[in-house]
DNA sequence: CGAATAGTGTCTATTAGACACTATAAT
DNA sequence: ATTATAGTGTCTAATAGACACTATTCG
C-alpha cells in the first residue's frame, strides 16, 4: 500500500440522444451507422463526446442534435433519461454518457451529418426485439426510452409532441395507439382528450380529407402535465381467468 | 486555429445520495456538514467521487451510502435521479454528479461517517425554503428528490419503504400525508390500500397500542407498480372560485 | 345514393369521496 | 363508562368503457 495523495479518477462525458417519431403508425427511432471504431459500421444513438471542458451537457446534447440529427433544436425538447456509465461499456476507457428523450413529428430523412455515414428511423420494435445490432448499450438506452415516452404519455401533454403543430384529434389518438400498442376507442378518446382541460386547444380551420367527413384541427394547449392524467389500460397481471 | 488532433474532455464523476425519510409526520433528507474546503461547514448531500477508474456508478454510490451515511446497503433501494454537471457547480473544477434517491424507514440518528464532520437529518421544507444554505447546487438536487418521491408514491409501492418492516395502515397513511403535504380520509385510504392488489399484505399479529384499538399489521407486498395508481388529488389549477 | 371518416349521445358498471357507524382495546 | 384509535357500511356524484347513432364530405 503507498501513501501517495489520493486523486479522484476522471472519465470521458458523453452524451447520447433517443429521438423517437411516429412513421406509418410505428415509433421510431433516429439511427445512424457509425463511421469509425469501436462498432464501426453498427446502427447507434446520435451522440457523442464533450466538445470542451466547459460545454454544458445539456448544451453538448442539443449541439449533437443539430450536427448529427441535423434536426432544428427550437422545436424539439429534450429530457434526460438517465446516465448509462458501466465500466466496459465502451471499449476506449471510462466513457459516461447521458442519455436524452425527445420526441418529434413525422419529418422528411434527416440528412447525415459529419461523423455519420448514415442516418435513417428504424422501427423500435426492430430494436428492441434484437432484430437490429446496436452499438454499446444503446438497445438498453432505446428500451428505457420507450418505456418512458410510454408512461409520459400518460400524465403529460407529450403526445402532441409526436405531431405536426396543427393536428386532428385522430392524429393523436394514433400516437397514444402506436406508443402504447394497443387500439382505443375513437368515441371515448375523443371525449377525454377534449374535456382534459389545456391538452389541447382548437386551431379554427377544419381541413384535410382525402374522403370522409373534414375533421377540425388543434395545437397543442398551454399544459404541459395532465390532469386528469390519460389512462392506460392494465397489462399482463390481470391475466384473466 | 491550430490542426492538433482534439482529444474530449475529461471529467471528475461523483454520485450524491438523497436519503428521504419520515421524523415526527415531517419529510427529511439526510445531510452531512461539509468538513473540507469548499463549502466547508456547510450542510451538502452524502456523496462523493468514484474511488477509481472502474468502479460502477452504482457501486459508489452503495459504497457512500454505507460510508458517508452508515446506513445498511441491503434495505434501501437506490434509483437513479438524474445527472448534475453543470460548468461551474464546483470550483475545483467540472465535476459532475449522478444523484440517487433512496427511502429509508425511520432510523435512529446516523453515526458520523468517516469525511464528515456531522450527519443528521433535516426537514426537507427547512431545505427548500431556503431557510438552510446548501452546498453545490445540492438544494436543487433535493427538491427533485422530493418531486421524484411525490410522484413514485402514485404509481409504485415505494410509500412502504418509509415503513419499518411491519406497519399499520395508518403509518402508510402517514406516509402518504406526510410526503404530499395533505390530509386523507382514513376510511377511504383503508379500502383504496386493501383493494390495491400486491401493495401490502396481512403480518398476521396485531399489536401496538398506547390506547385505542390495536392495529393490524403489515408487510409490503409483491408488486412494485401499483394498478390502480393512488391518486393525489389536484392542486393549484384547479383554483376554485 | 353509398362509402368513408368525424363527431355526439346514452347507458352502465365502477370508482372516488363524503360521512356515520361499529369494534376493541386501556384507564 | 369514557376515551381513543381501528375498521366497516353506505350513499352519491363522477367517471371509464361499451356501443349506436348522426353529420359532413367525396365520388
């Protein structure tokens, strides 16, 4: 045993960023393929290390969401969702990394930007099943994503996140549908999500209709936590008799 | 600007424990007085840097909890509250911290840990006044504790942590009116607990009784999600005229 | 008109919340 | 018996969930 002065071990900051959107009724997830090593070639999270020792993280994240998403910062919010720091995690030494939630409307492709060779939306599912081979730990990082964009969902206005700013009250109910996987009905939603007070706020103009009745449109309102909350159905241990 | 290769920044990494726990129907947080600079004398969160290059996150934080807090590593559950790593935070340099919430039933006073001076536990509204000068940006930690327990007790079985291994359901009532800040009616507590399917199950014996009628006891249950959820009834907004 | 989607009305079983009562102990 | 706390019963207003209907567009 030496004596020598004890100092405190640093570790390398990063940040990665979970962008979920909806396509096709699905939720998807925001990939690129790494273009260097380690996992060279592998689908990953958008992310990557500090800029400079006094960049703040929250700042860091929306620069990569800029850079690499090539997303406009100002209409996505992000939302920590938590720190993935395992030793072993990343083959280059003690890489911390902090992971981000956002949650955006149906955009075209985005276009790669400077470290990714390429970028598209894959399906969660595709993800979460081990469908798709996942860079470090990131297939744990999308699952707790998911799993908390399920549960906001629930008792915060996010959902009008995933659409466009003027949206129809179908619109939304296909977000809650495809996030949480199960079907709802039409009728009853459209009473609760009327009748939640700020959720959502009418946009004047009806519009849109390939066929069928023009349905009338909204923003989404000033709240941003519901009250009553939405909620989701019981799973798995009401299996019934 | 100069073509040197840039290598990423470096950071220190630190964990800090928010340990919640319930004195005389009161919500408190368990603090230490700092006994080295900065902030030397003042009042700062359990916590410390990782002891080494590949120690687990988790694992220093388990590690401080039975350091810094003397409390049993086995009984307390920790879970992740979110990353603290502004620029600036600390003025030896950026450092940045995960903190970790964790419950603990009431406990006799915790003996003095090895770097700190004193320990003992505060009322969390004494913290969140302002009425107590914190160190670091720890008050801003606490009051997401708070928050963060606020809205576990809803959803999760996490009010049961607060009580000792038995207990009446009055003492999780207690729980419940202590952390929300609001009175309950006992009768309809009584029947929302016992239909709550896991939350808790008989202890057989009843006992305990200064006066009054003995009270059956208690354990926590299996289930750690509860389906339906407690509801905390709606404040603010719904400002009645 | 029919097809398709939007939006409303209504009924019922369940539940939250209010409140009165009965039960079991100590003194 | 009195006091104090534990536990149960009951009523009512609100709500979730099921389902049938009307409304508005296009072709």
């Amino acid at each position: 045993m030496t004596d020598d002065p004890w100092v405190p071990p640093v570790v390398l900051l990063a940040v990665d960023l979970v962008i979920l959107t909806l396509r096709e009724s699905r939720l998807h997830v925001l990939l690129i393929e790494r273009g260097i090593d380690p996992y060279k070639g592998n689908l990953a999270l958008p992310g990557g290390f500090l800029r400079h020792a006094e960049e703040d993280i929250t700042a860091a994240a929306h620069r990569e969401l800029s850079e690499e998403a090539d997303l406009d910062v100002e209409t996505l919010r992000l939302e920590q969702l938590g720190v993935y720091g395992d030793p072993g995690r990343d083959p280059r030494g003690r890489v911390v990394s902090v992971a981000y939630l956002a949650i955006a409307p149906r955009l075209p492709e985005p276009t790669a930007g400077t470290d990714a060779a390429d970028a598209g939306w894959q399906p969660t599912d595709r993800v979460l099943s081990g469908d798709l081979d996942l860079a470090f730990d990131h297939q744990r990082i999308i699952a707790d994503g998911v799993e908390r964009a399920r549960t906001k969902l629930e008792h915060s206005a996010l959902g009008t996140a995933f659409c466009r700013p003027t949206f129809t009250i179908t619109d939304l109910q296909g977000v809650y549908e495809a996030v949480w996987g199960i079907t709802l009905d039409p009728r009853n939603f459209y009473r609760k999500v009327q009748k939640t007070e700020g959720f959502i706020v009418p946009a004047g103009t009806s519009r849109k209709a390939a066929t069928g009745r023009p349905a009338r449109l909204f923003r989404a309102g000033p709240c941003t936590a519901l009250y009553p909350p939405m909620v989701r159905p019981a799973e798995g241990p009401s299996a019934k008799e």
